[in-house]
C-alpha cells in the first residue's frame, strides 16, 4: 500500500501532458507557445496554458481544477509522499537488521541451540559429552537446508514484477510471523525436527526481505539520496548478523531462557 501510494505524482504528470495534448489539437499553437509550454514542462513550473487561451492557469485555478477532477494538487502529494517514504525506511530499517540479516549470524544461535538440549539425543555419553559432534552437525544442517531458500531469489523477483510489492511483502510477513511462532513452540516444547521448518520459513523471509533494500530506494529520487539509502540499507544488512549474538550474550549474562528470548523475538 505504501507503495502504491506513488502513483498520485504519475497521475498529475499525466493530467499536465493532457493539458497541453488538447490545446496542441483544438488551436494552431505558433513557435514561441510550443517552447514556452516545453520549458515549464521540463522546469517542473506550477503554471500551465489554458485550453481557450495562451494566458497560463494560475497556482489556484489549476489546484481547484485539479481537486475537481479528482486529482490531487502536486504539493499536498508530494508531502505525502516524503512521509510515506520515511515510515517505509524506518520499518525497512527495523526488519532488516532484526531479522533479515540476523538468518545469516547464526554461528550464536547454534550455540544457543546446543545449551538448551536440542538433538542431545544424539549424543552417545549423555549431559555430560554435551555438546558432542553429531548434535553440532545436525544443527548445522539446520542452517544448511535453511540457506536452500536463496535459490528462490529469482523466483522471487519476478513474483513481485507479476504479482506486485504489496502482495509479495504480505505473503513474507505472514510466513516469517509463522517461522517465528514455530521458534518459540520448538525451543520452548524442545521438539527437535521443527527447527528444520523453522529456519526454512525465517529464511524464506530473509531472502525476499532482502530484495526489498532496492526497491526501498528506487522510491527517492535518483542520484545521491538514492545511493545513500540502498548503501544504507545493505550495510544494515550486513550489521544485522550481530542480532542472534546480542540474543546470545542475553541468554548467559541474564535470567533469561532461550524460549523466553524467542517468544520476546
């Protein structure tokens, strides 16, 4: 929706070039009004020709004509649009580093994993041979089929030129929500074979949310506030593998169990 919420520049934009289409096509225009109207048109000036004259409409004849026809003046949208792109990069912000760049930390939440008892069934000698090297390599075939999810992001690509963002971005939020409940369930009931659905799910989440750090930035305009945003947003992305070892370093310095952590997650 945030997205969406775009298309009322485009709409005004197009509402300008149907102004001067029709005039071009109901009265012979000379020269000098063809470069004149170009140049507004290309300055990004307020002020356009009328349909009956050459004389140009002003700032409010033009906002109460376009409020009339249902299109919004340029300046309420564009106001509206430099708060929906804040909202959008904060929470693009919060996602990426909590969550999307955290699936690729995960060297402190297998050690998590292994404190709390997970596949110490494998283990030959009991609690004692804890944490014994077929429970670690299982766990690490967690990750393992986990990281299997990357070979979608092409599919996920082109799911969201066909499908659109929002689609897309509703579909992940719904299933990292339900990777993250499956977390909770398997650390606090210690079922061991749902870390496997578990993982795949958050990864599935990390890989589309990962796509999302571009299409963030492409909403500004082009140039430095552009770079900024997308440099920005992937070093987030890479800053957020810290989140499992900030997890870590709660669960041994506090009062705090792993499923505690998970559920607060």
């Amino acid at each position: 929706k945030l997205f969406s919420a775009f298309s009322i520049n485009i709409q005004n934009k197009q509402y300008l070039l149907q102004i001067f289409h029709r005039h071009h096509m109901t009265r012979a225009m000379s020269e000098e009004d063809v470069a004149v109207a170009e140049a507004r048109m290309v300055n990004g000036n307020d002020s356009f020709l009328n349909e009956n004259d050459s004389e140009p409409i002003s700032n409010e004849t033009r906002d109460n004509k376009r409020s009339k026809d249902g299109v919004l003046p340029e300046s309420t949208s564009t106001k509206q649009n430099n708060r929906l792109r804040q909202v959008l990069l904060g929470t693009t912000c919060l996602y990426i580093f909590f969550y999307t760049g955290a699936f690729y930390g995960w060297g402190p939440m297998q050690l998590m994993l292994e404190d709390s008892g997970h596949f110490s069934s494998q283990c030959a000698g009991g609690e004692e041979d804890l944490p014994c090297p077929k429970q670690s390599s299982i766990l690490l075939n967690v990750q393992f089929v986990a990281c299997l999810m990357m070979i979608l992001s092409p599919l996920m690509g082109a799911a969201i030129d066909k499908f659109g963002t929002s689609t897309v971005m509703n579909i992940t939020f719904f299933v990292g929500a339900l990777g993250l409940v499956f977390l909770t369930i398997s650390t606090s009931l210690r079922i061991d074979w749902m870390l496997f659905p578990t993982f795949l799910l958050i990864g599935f989440m990390s890989v589309v949310t990962g796509l999302f750090t571009v299409q963030t930035g492409l909403l500004y305009p082009e140039g430095k506030s552009r770079d900024r945003v997308i440099s920005g947003l992937n070093a987030l992305l890479d800053a957020g593998g810290m989140t499992y070892l900030v997890l870590w370093f709660v669960v041994e310095n506090t009062e705090f169990s792993l499923p505690a952590i998970s559920g607060l997650y």
